[in-house]
C-alpha cells in the first residue's frame, strides 16, 4: 500500500485535531513504555467552541472503537498485544469544567483498559 502524504490526507479527510473525528491525529509506538500511543490534539483553549466537549468526547470514541475492535492490529499487526495509551495534547493545563470533563473522559477510557494522559503543549517560541 502506497503511503499519502500529509496534504493527500488532509486533502481527503481534513485536518488532524479533536474538531475531526474522522482521522487519528498521531499514532506511534512509545518505546521505552512499549506502549502504542494514539494522540488526538486539542489546540484551541478551553471553552472556546460551544462544542468542544462533545467533540472531544466523539474523537475518544473514535479511538476506543479503533482499538476495541481491532480495527488497530488489522491495520497494524506489529502492534498487536502492546498496550496502548490515549493521549489528549492540549494548548493549556484544563481548568474548571474542562478539569472535570478531562477527568470524567480519563475514567471512562481507563474502565476499558486503556491507559490516558493528558499533556500541556509548549506554546511556540515568540520570534
């Protein structure tokens, strides 16, 4: 199978980020944890699109399916019997609702023996 390239794909299914369901942000192998590590990425701040939350809680659906029914190890048999980890990179540390809504999110997906983080993005470096 031929490989596309960012803008073929982007072309095709739209841009990364939790806003698009549709597609895995990052998938990669964590080495050293031996762990797979599907990240869905969240640039926007906290309470900024009325439906973030859901979007959010829609992408985690996402992944968990891709996992749960193999549809994973179907399309990356390396992988099979590794653990894997959801991660939620986000542009700034959850707070309030989305503190509450982050830990809800983090419970249910550990219920299905999935591990998940979340991880503070460095903003970039002003010129």
């Amino acid at each position: 199978m031929e490989r596309m390239t960012r803008e073929q794909m982007v072309a095709e299914f739209g841009e990364p980020g939790v806003q698009n369901p549709m597609i895995v942000d990052l998938l990669e192998l964590d080495p050293v944890a031996d762990r797979v590590v599907l990240t869905m990425v969240e640039r926007r701040a906290w309470g900024s699109h009325p439906l973030q939350f859901r979007q959010i809680e829609e992408k985690i659906n996402r992944y968990l399916g891709f996992v749960l029914d193999g549809h994973m190890g179907k399309q990356h048999p390396e992988y099979i019997g590794k653990g894997v980890r959801i991660r939620l990179d986000c542009a700034e540390e959850p707070v309030g609702e989305a503190a509450k809504f982050v830990a809800a999110a983090g419970h249910a997906i550990r219920k299905e023996g999935v591990e998940f983080v979340v991880r503070v993005l460095e903003p970039p470096p002003q010129p």
